[in-house]
C-alpha cells in the first residue's frame, strides 16, 4: 500500500464517481473506473454487466478493455486504474495480468473486495507482477452512491 494520495487521485477519483453515478443512472450498480497513463485518460468504464448481458462487465474490466483496445495492446504497464470500490478477485486478476501499474480505489468492499476488506491478495507475494495500491479516496462519496442506488431499489 501507498501511503497517501495526490491532488490528481482526486480529480480521477471524481470522474470515476461520476462514472458510476452514469451506471445507477443504468440501473447498474454504481461502479465507475479510469485508466490514466502520464497523467492523461486512457479509457474509462462504467458497470454494465446487466446492460451487457455479460457478468465480467465490471468497471475496471471494461476500462481495462477500452484501454488496451487504445494501445493495441493488452499491457498496460506504467498505468493507474482509479475505481469507485474496492476491487474483486475478477478484477484484481485482470489487473495483475494486464500489469497495471498503480490502484487508487474509493470505498471498501467487505463482502468481495480483494485489496484489503475481504482477502488481500496484493500482499500475497507470489503474483508475477506487483500493483502499488491506495484505498480509501472520496470513499464517503463513493459509499453514499452505493446506499443510495440500494436504497432505491428496496
């Protein structure tokens, strides 16, 4: 784990969080991710599984798709994913594979989330690649979305 965040993180936290306000307006769980590489938007992504028919249709998957797609390349060395919510083990594994360079996530997830919450799988030692991460950016904003979207659809 990183110790901090920069005045950037804020700033692509807060698209993430509109992202993901985006997906609730879907009547998607309300996820949002960017892929930012040299400190410009590489891609973004949003959830869409239900809208996609697609249960890998994650934030960070479909922004890590729309960012290889860019490149042309499946490699996203020397990038930061900024997500709205601790990320899955899906995730986390799409991530080490595509060799992210950098996680800045919001709220943590304490069912599913595989950074810190749940399982803890960064720190596990045994994964080819190492992903320097940071939790807890606009994490009340990206929690409030996420009580909001479920308390509506009780």
């Amino acid at each position: 784990m990183l110790s901090g965040y920069t005045p950037s993180d804020l700033q692509w936290m807060q698209h993430a969080l509109r992202l993901a306000d985006m997906a609730s307006e879907h009547g998607e769980v309300p996820v949002g991710a960017v892929v930012v590489k040299d400190g410009e938007l590489l891609a973004e992504g949003w959830n869409q599984p239900i809208l996609g028919h697609d249960p890998t249709a994650h934030a960070e998957i479909v922004a890590m798709r729309n960012a290889a797609a860019k490149l042309g390349n499946y490699r996203l060395s020397g990038t930061t994913l900024y997500v709205s919510i601790e990320p899955c083990t899906m995730c986390l594994g799409a991530m080490v594979h595509a060799r992210i360079g950098r996680l800045v996530f919001g709220a943590p997830e304490p069912r599913a989330g595989a950074v810190q919450s749940h399982l803890q799988l960064l720190d596990a030692g045994h994964y080819n690649h190492r992903i320097a991460w940071v939790g807890g950016v606009l994490a009340d904003e990206s929690s409030q979305l996420l009580k909001t979207f479920f308390q509506r659809r009780r």
